[in-house]
C-alpha cells in the first residue's frame, strides 16, 4: 500500500465502534505541539548571546541590515529574532486561507501529516540555522515553514471537531483550541529545561533543543494525524435531531461554498468582529508584564516608590512578580477557550460575542482606574478576564462560522477568516507599542502611559459590538444547491463508509463507541503534559499573591 493510499481521506472515515471522543484527544496533540509558537521568546535572550555566551558580541555599527542577517561573526538583536514571532502568525492566517480549501478535500489526516512535516522539519532548519549562525534560517525555518505548518495544524480538526459534535460544537472546538493557547506552557518550560541540559561553556544549548523538540513534536503530531476519524455521511450522534431553522434562525442546516464567502457581507462582519476582539486582547497580551510593573511600581512590594526609583533588587523583585502574572493570563487564555465556547452552545454564538464585547468594554475602561486607585487585585481581575474573552473568541468563531455557512466547507472558511487574526497580530501590538513611547516621549509618568491606550482599546470593542449586531442569517442565494453539495461531497471523498455499505444499525455504532483503555490512554498522552504545565504555571503565579 503506498503512504498517499494511507493518508487517503476515504481510509480515515470511521468504521461501526469507533467513538467520536477520540478525536479531540487527537486533536489537542497537534495543537498543544504548535501552541509552542507563542512561547518562542523564551529562546531570545539565549540567542541574543549565542556568539558571546555570557554576554552579547554586538554587531559593527556601520553595518547594514543584510549584512547583518549573513554575519556569523556577532550576535542577532532580540528585534531581529522578534521577526519570527511576526512571520508565525502572518504564515499561519496566509496558508490557513490558502490551503483551507485543499484540507476539506483532502481530509485532516493529510493535512495533519504535512503539518507535522513543516513545524517539526522547520525546527529542525532553525537548529541548522542557530549553528551556523544565520539567522535566514531561522527566518526560513520556523518562520515560513513552520508558519505553513501552523495554519495548516490549526485548522486540521476544526471541520472534523464540528462533523463529529453537531450537538455540542462549541465544546469540541473549543476543547481543540485550548490546546493551541496551552502550548507554551508545556513547550516554555521544557525549553528551558533542555537548553540548561545541554549549555556549554561554547553554546547557548539552544539548537540542541531545537533538535530534540523537533522529536518529540514530531511524535505526538503524527499520533494525532493517524488518530483523526471522520464521520460518514450522514451520521449523527444517537437521539440528537437537528434544530429547525424557525427556531434559531441563525443556524442553517445548508452549506455555503469556501469560493464564495469573499462575496458575503456577514463574513466580513464575523472577519472584523474577530480582528476587533483579537486586536484588543493581542495588544495586552504584549505587554502585560511592563505595563504591571509600570502601573504598580513598588505597590507591588508593599512601598510607594515609583518604577523608577526602584533599586536594581526591587526591580528584579517585581519582575518575578510579573512573570508570576503573566503565567496566570496564561490560564485564563486557556480555560476562556473552553468555558466561552462550551457556553457558546446555550447562549448562541451571537450573544457570547456580544458578552465579549459589553464586559470587555467594562474591563478595559476599568483597568485605569484600578491602577490610579493602586488597586492590584482589580486590576489582575480585570485583565484575567479579558484574556479569557481573548482565547474564547478564538475557540467560539468556528462554530459561529458553522452556523451560518453550513458545516461542509467550514474548516476552509474558518482558514479564510484566520487572515483577520494576521491583520490583528499587527494591529494590537502597534496601537499599544507606538501609544506608549509617544507618550513616554512627551514626558507622561510611566505609570499614566497605558490609559489612553486602555480607552482606545475599549473603542474597538464598541465598534465589534456594533458590527456583529449587524449579523444576520445568510440569504438563500448563497448556499449551494442540491446537485452542488453532491459534488462538493463527491470531491471531498465523503462516502457512508469504508465499503459504502454500512447499514443503520452500524450508523448508530458509530461516534459511540466504548473502549475505555483506548479513551484512557489518548486522553492521558494529552492532559498528563497539559496538567505538568499548568502545575509549572501556578507555581510561578503563586508569587502574585505572597
């Protein structure tokens, strides 16, 4: 049997027993491997040093910018390697839109497979990259490669995750995607773990651990690409019957075709209601840490110094702190990916964005004045829940999507609509980096710089709030018609079974499935790691608190 015939979306559709709780697991083993994209600045300070070891060799002065990408002579700047950060998010919405379409035909399987392929050979580029010392490579490697591996790994089980859970679509993306925020809390420590293991007094210890990352990722993504399943056509969970369109109209049981979302005006609305929600939370994610530190200074010590008259040791003090905190909105990332979208499933897709919308603007408008009022714990409070609506506008706009343009091509739709996650990545990040050091440069107190930016921020909310109110159902005219699903399904390899022969009484075996040891053992391969991070992660946040 060649590798293509095994990786055929026809040998992935489940047979008679197979139960549909085995894809999440699968699902979460390939996100939890490329949330590592997040927690990639744990390698900056190292490779800023990878030439001097102890301290940064600086580069000539007059030297140019290409020089500089060539030069294996002196260090890389922590901005240069910042790139990388850029290209995976930019990579990840480009390929999700570009590839969404060939992923529908070709199954999650395939796509799982070549994502595997490009995060894990990525790294291994970056490792060759880091020991010759050229930084193209690492551009080239974990950036662009990498970055494909990213958009094609993310949306690999979104339409899979909503074929399976028509009943529950919310939970079973939102259980995939959390994945993909915890992914630096398994992947940061570890990282750091390695790189100790193997410095020397001649290296940073960093394409080691590119190397042997690469490994392990590798395993776990083709365990869950070789674990996916699709439903045959035609099944449903046991006793679930699908909702009739009067009674929520706004979820359809047509299908619209990926080529034609570019001409619906609610995929734009959905397109900017994401980047909006997205915008806002990225720019305080970015700068979480400083923007504590600056806000509090030595409150957080328990004296009224500003931050800077604090010592060097008081400094380093609330530095810890800050880490502490920032492991903590990690949490809340996560489990905002979770919580949001299983609530998505009772309160609707509409009205939870409406929710991130109305208290997103509460919270942001508020963390100003928690901060003037030296309030701590509000102000932790505050941005906790804002960064759980961050992860859970994430985790709910697949089904959202699902909703209104039908389930067939929605894993393709869903990597159009990533390309406002792209747009966003730039957008949050530049409103509150340029907000701060102009004000900064005009002589505002570190501790005032972020409030303007805080009440910008909770316009961009308004303005989401506005514009998915505007969402309506999608107009008969752009669902596809009978004889153009058959064809669609006809290319997407969609048939009732292996033999499509499987009769109902099999149909029923199907996606409920009971084999204990099987549903033990993949859920362990994925939460035993997950727990490890968020224990790492609490420890870390404890210090908040003390």
């Amino acid at each position: 049997m060649a590798a293509s015939d095994f990786l055929a979306k026809e040998r992935t559709i489940a047979r008679p027993g197979f139960s549909r709780w085995l894809v999440p697991p699968a699902a979460l083993a390939i996100h939890l491997c490329i949330g590592m994209a997040y927690g990639f600045s744990v390698f900056w300070l190292p490779l800023s040093k990878a030439i001097g070891i102890k301290d940064s060799v600086a580069c000539a002065k007059d030297m140019g910018f290409l020089a500089e990408v060539f030069a294996s002579g002196c260090d890389w700047k922590i901005s240069m390697l910042g790139w990388m950060y850029t290209m995976f998010f930019v990579l990840l919405g480009v390929s999700a839109a570009l590839w969404g379409g060939w992923l529908e035909h070709a199954g999650p399987r395939k796509a799982g497979f070549v994502a595997a392929l490009c995060w894990c050979g990525g790294l291994v580029i970056s490792a060759l990259g880091v020991y010759t010392h050229q930084i193209w490579l690492m551009w080239l490697g974990s950036g662009v490669i990498g970055g494909i591996g990213l958009g094609l790994g993310y949306i690999s089980p979104v339409s899979t995750l909503i074929k399976w859970f028509p009943d529950r679509r919310g939970m079973a993306t939102g259980m995939a995607i959390m994945g993909f925020g915890g992914g630096a809390m398994i992947g940061s420590p570890l990282a750091d773990m390695l790189m100790r293991h193997f410095a020397t007094p001649d290296s940073v210890g960093v394409w080691q651990t590119f190397l042997v990352m690469a490994a392990i990722y590798f395993v776990f993504m083709m365990g869950g690409a070789f674990g996916y399943r699709v439903p045959p056509t035609g099944w449903k969970p046991a006793g679930w019957t699908p909702p009739i369109a009067a009674s929520n109209a706004m979820i359809t049981q047509k299908h619209v075709h990926v080529s034609k979302v570019w001409g619906i005006p609610q995929f734009w609305l959905v397109w900017l209601v994401l980047c909006l929600n997205v915008s806002a939370g990225i720019g305080v994610i970015g700068m979480a840490s400083p923007m504590l530190q600056e806000v509090f200074g030595g409150k957080l010590l328990g004296v009224t110094t500003a931050f800077n008259d604090l010592t060097v040791a008081q400094k380093a003090s609330i530095a810890a702190i800050a880490a502490g905190f920032t492991g903590l909105i990690s949490l809340f990332n996560i489990g905002g990916r979770f919580v949001w979208a299983s609530c998505s499933d009772f309160i609707g897709r509409k009205m939870t964005y409406v929710a991130f919308f109305m208290l997103g603007f509460v919270m942001y408008v508020s963390l100003p004045w928690s901060g003037q009022a030296g309030n701590v714990g509000l102000f932790v409070a505050g941005v906790c829940v804002i960064l759980s609506m961050y992860g859970g506008g994430f985790a709910t706009v697949p089904a959202y999507l699902a909703d209104l343009f039908g389930s067939q091509n929605v894993g393709a739709i869903h990597g159009r609509l990533l390309t406002a996650w792209a747009t966003a990545g730039i957008l949050g990040p530049v409103i509150v980096n340029y907000m701060r050091e102009y004000q900064l440069a005009h002589g505002m107190a570190r501790a005032s710089v972020y409030n303007t930016t805080m009440y910008i921020l909770a316009g961009l909310l308004v303005l989401g709030l506005l514009l998915n109110l505007m969402i309506r159902p999608i107009a008969e005219k752009h669902f596809m018609t009978p004889e153009e699903l058959a064809r669609e399904k006809q290319l997407a390899h969609e048939k009732s079974g292996d033999t499509g022969s499987t009769n109902m009484l099999d149909m029923d075996r199907i996606g409920n499935g009971n084999n204990p040891g099987l549903l033990f053992v993949s859920w362990a391969v994925v939460v035993i790691p997950l727990a490890w991070g968020v224990a790492i992660t609490l420890e870390k946040a404890v210090v908040l608190f003390k």
